[in-house]
C-alpha cells in the first residue's frame, strides 16, 4: 500500500511561541490529543528540546507503540519515525508563522502502513488526526496563552 499524507492548515488566536512551546512539551499530547495514550520522552537534544520520543498510540481500533525522532528549529516541528509495530514509515511536520492575530499552523503527516487496512478505516485514522492537530493543539495553545 502506497503512503498516505494528510494535510491541513489553521490559525490559532495564540502566540506562535506559545504553539511550539505546546509542540515541544511532548509529555503533555495525551491531555490535548486523543489518539496519544502515552508520551515519554526517551532522550533529549543539548538544548535540552525532545530526541527521541516512545508513544503509544491508537488510531481507528489500533494501538500502536511507535519511536520517534523528532527536529525543532524556531518555527518547525519535525518528526521521522524510527520503529513502530503498525507503520511501515511515519513522517510528521508542523509549520508555525507569527500573525498579526496569534499563529499560522500548516500541519502534514504521511503514513505507511504494514498492514492493509481498508482505504475507509485508513480515511478515518487521517481524519482523526488532522482533527486532533487543528482542534487540540488550537485549544491546548489558547488555553495557555490565556493563562
């Protein structure tokens, strides 16, 4: 099966600052994204910004144990995966720019999966997660920025 990339794009009424301070806080993607059950950060740059990060996660009835290696830069958030049970290749990125009213968020996730799953459940995994990059992160980065 071919690999599959979800994109969207969002504003967020928060500074962009606020939004990658949100991204950078991995421990935290269970309070704020559904399909994350677990979160732990395994190893850290110098800089003391996340490496490598294990996950649990579950997506249309699977759950998935995946390792990540993860990239920052000011306005990026950038993920490669480096094992998982479910997916073959797992590639994440948000993209965030200051506005004059908070954040501009443009979100991509391409996903390669082991196992052929109907081309609807696959959909639906999608969905679950554009949603979660635009409704969680929106509400968990405004939450903070109201403080």
């Amino acid at each position: 099966m071919a690999a599959v990339t979800a994109n969207t794009e969002f504003d967020i009424a928060a500074p962009a600052s606020v939004v990658m301070e949100v991204l950078m806080d991995i421990e935290s993607l269970p309070d704020w994204s559904g399909p994350h059950k677990e979160a732990e950060i395994l190893d850290e740059y110098e800089d003391g910004t996340p490496k490598t990060v294990r996950m649990i996660v579950t997506a249309a009835g699977i759950s998935d144990e995946q390792k990540c290696e993860y990239e920052w830069t000011e306005t990026t958030c950038e993920w490669h995966l480096l094992h998982s049970n479910q997916l073959s290749r797992q590639h994440g990125k948000y993209v965030v720019t200051e506005t004059d009213k908070g954040a501009h968020v443009q979100f991509e996730l391409t996903v390669d999966l082991k196992i052929k799953l109907p081309g609807l459940i696959v959909k639906r995994a999608q969905k679950v997660a554009v949603d979660t990059a635009r409704k969680g992160l929106t509400a968990e980065a405004e939450k903070r920025a109201a403080g």
